[in-house]
C-alpha cells in the first residue's frame, strides 16, 4: 500500500540520526567513536523520560505531565536534524533562523505520513516549551547532555565544564538537578555509582 512506502521512506530518514554525531562533542575533540549520535542523545532522552515521568509528574513542577506524550515528545524532538544537521550555539544562527530551519525539515520528514499532524503539533509543543510536557523534556534534553558530559570528563576529556554549566542553568526541577549533581559528583571522583 501507498501509505507504507510513506511510513518506510520517513522511517529511514529518521534512521539517518544515528550517523549524525553531536557535534558538540565532535568540537571539542571527542572522537566520533565515542560521541553520541543524535539518534543516541533521543535514546538516552526518552530512557530518562520513561523512567521519571510517572513520578515526576506528580511534583508540581510538571502536575498534569502525560507520560506517554512525554516519551513520544522525547523520541521525536530532534527528527529536524535529519536535514539541517546538529546546529549548535557557536554555529552563529539565530534562535529564530534556527526554529525555521528545523520546523521546516522536521515537515520535510515526517511528510506523507498519515499522523503527520500530531507529530509536527508534538515537536512545536516541545519548541514552545509550555506544556508540563515540553518542560519535562527541555530539562530531560539538557540533563541527558549533563549526564554525557559528566561521563567524558571522566574519561578524560576537556571542556566539559560548559556543559555541566548550561545543564545546570536548565535543569531547575529538584530531583532532576538532584540526579544532574550526582553525575558531576561522580565526575570528580567523589563517589563510585
């Protein structure tokens, strides 16, 4: 049928995510065999979401958070990167220009599919970061890239400290900070996890 040949043609272009490295890592020397790929930053992103939603979503921070929305946000908030790549704050593009690009090739992908509306209606919820669940995210996203920062640093590598920073300056819902703290801690060899 018509319709599955739409659904494998976006199917495989989301795939190209796990080819894209995360280019933050890549400039500041983290070899791309050990830097995440977008597609693994979306994984640890909505692992972290399926593990925290139901309890958090009680806190009033994010009261009224729906679960499975918040993993279906997760697993689709950085499908644009298919066709504009990782665009990162020292890349010079705009907030706005940024938000253009990437609504553009988010519609670009999902295109032909039959729930292509809920998807789009997901990713600009995610970028408008209003709803429980687009704040639920925007912190998991940011916490996931402090955790993986954290990591590296205890591998050894350098300028991980600015992303710790930007996590943190993210991060502000208490047991996430919590969780984002204990990643650092482990970083500086404070304690073994």
């Amino acid at each position: 049928p018509r319709g599955d040949a739409a659904l494998l043609r976006a199917f495989i272009r989301m795939m190209d995510l796990k080819g894209l490295y995360r280019q933050g890592w890549l400039k500041r020397g983290v070899p791309e065999a050990r830097a995440e790929s977008v597609a693994d930053h979306s994984f640890g992103t909505a692992l972290l979401a399926l593990l925290l939603a139901e309890h958090l979503g009680q806190t009033p921070d994010f009261a009224g958070l729906n679960p499975q929305r918040a993993l279906e946000m997760a697993l689709v908030h950085e499908l644009g990167e298919v066709y504009v790549g990782d665009i990162t704050p020292v890349d010079g593009v705009s907030k706005e220009e940024k938000y253009q690009r990437e609504r553009e090739a988010f519609i670009r992908v999902v295109e032909g599919l039959p729930n292509r509306e809920r998807l789009i209606n997901l990713w600009e919820d995610f970028e408008a970061g209003t709803s429980p669940e687009a704040r639920f995210i925007r912190q998991l996203d940011r916490l996931e890239m402090g955790i993986q920062a954290a990591l590296l640093k205890v591998e050894g590598y350098d300028r991980m400290e600015e992303f710790l920073e930007s996590a943190h300056r993210t991060v502000t819902q208490p047991d996430l900070k919590a969780l984002l703290s204990l990643a650092e801690h482990q970083a500086q060899g404070d304690l073994s996890i």
